[in-house]
C-alpha cells in the first residue's frame, strides 16, 4: 500500500485572467509533503511563493490540478467546508501578526476556537492556556497587543495557529517585521514546535530562515525547479 502524505499536489496551475493578459502565478506544480516535515519555500519576489501558500491553506483556489490534504480532496470543497477545514487542520502564522487591538493575548488565542461547536467554554480555556505556554507567554495573557514588542506578537500570533491543535502550521515572512534578535526567537521557536512533531511549511526570503527547515523548495517564475533536503547541524554531545 501506499504511503499517505498529509499534502498532495498534482499538477497543480493558478492562472490569472485579464482582457488581454494571462499571468502564470503557479505552473505545473506537483509536491507532496509528510506529517511532521519543515520545508521552506524561497524564490525572487513575484515567483508564486505565497500564491502557493494561500493555495496549501485554501484561502485561494486554483485552475487546475488536484489537491489532497491528508488523503482528501479538497479542491472542489464548498466554501463552508473549507472554513471548515481551515479552521480546524490549518494554523496560519503571518508577516503582520493580525492580532486584534481590542482583545488581549488570551482573547486573541481563544478567537478560531470560538467557531467551533464541539468545544465547550472549559476545553477552550485549557487549550488556549496550553498553546499560550508553548510559546512561553501564559504570563502576558491579560495584556492588550499594544503592550507587547513585535516578537512577543508574533509569539501570541503563534500560539493562535497551535491552539486548534491543526495538522500543519502555514508560515508566510513570519519574521519579516521583526529585527534579528525577536526573528531569531520567533525562528528557535519553529524550530521546537517541529521537533515536537509540528507539521510547518514556510516562505521566506531569508536564506538563514530557510536553513533551518529541514527541506527547502525553490519557486521561480511559478515553476518548482529546486526541491532538496537542507543539511541540519549534528547536536553537540553533552
């Protein structure tokens, strides 16, 4: 039998229509990607790399192609499904932390939990509490985002794509707002939550960013033309 992957793409095209003009943001794109890997996506500005985000996270749709996410196909789901879908399999983890100004920390982590009716108000309380620890800001949780540096936002931001437990963290710049000390926090971060078996699928343009993926995709001119495993640091003996 063969090996399920969490993401299949097969042949996938994302073709943008004008009266005279048909842009190729996506071409022919066929990757799959397993439970628990960390892959970056890296290419020129322009080349589809967050077109194919969106596309992974099904807030856009594509042209043609099929799309699988853990065995089903997801492509010709109707847009309720797909928030479905979104809200309780897919963490989103952006450039801009989108926290909202008038909820503090706890609040803004217990939001996407809110839409779900399997949950009641004590198990939204302990998951929020937990994903808040995972990131090391429990103690910040009264706190407005206002109150709190860009690195400490994107931690919340964090905490918000963990708290519905989804089966993969989407990542699109993550530490493009942040000077090297809070992106280099934010990038150890990642790093943890993958070694506890987080599925997470990056783009970014920084090529320190992207080392610490353990597999690296290359987009140009919305074709795949590099695909390859990044070699990890040996852990030092203790």
């Amino acid at each position: 039998m063969s090996k399920q992957h969490l993401i299949e793409l097969q042949a996938v095209k994302k073709i943008f229509y004008t009266e005279d003009l048909e842009t190729w943001a996506l071409n022919n794109i066929h990757l799959t990607i397993d439970q628990g890997e960390y892959v970056s996506i890296t290419g020129p500005s322009g080349c589809g790399k967050s077109t194919l985000l969106s596309v992974l996270g099904l807030l856009n749709s594509f042209t043609e192609g099929s799309y699988r996410l853990n065995g089903t196909e997801v492509s010709q789901l109707p847009e309720s499904k797909r928030a479905e879908v979104r809200n309780q399999e897919i963490g989103f983890i952006f450039q801009a932390f989108n926290l909202i100004g008038e909820m503090n920390v706890f609040q803004n982590v217990e939001l996407p939990l809110t839409f779900r009716d399997d949950l009641t108000k004590k198990q939204r309380h302990a998951m929020v509490t937990e994903a808040l620890e995972q990131v090391e800001m429990g103690h910040r949780h009264k706190h407005h985002p206002a109150a709190l540096s860009g690195g400490q936002q994107q931690r919340v931001a964090i905490a918000r794509a963990l708290v519905g437990q989804p089966k993969m963290l989407l990542a699109d710049e993550p530490t493009g707002n942040l000077d090297s000390k809070n992106a280099q926090m934010v990038m150890d971060l990642l790093d943890t939550l993958h070694r506890r078996g987080s599925t997470i699928v990056m783009v970014t343009h920084d090529p320190r960013s992207a080392a610490q993926a353990g597999r690296q995709i290359s987009l140009f001119d919305g074709k795949l033309v590099d695909d390859c495993a990044v070699a990890q640091p040996a852990l030092a003996v203790i």
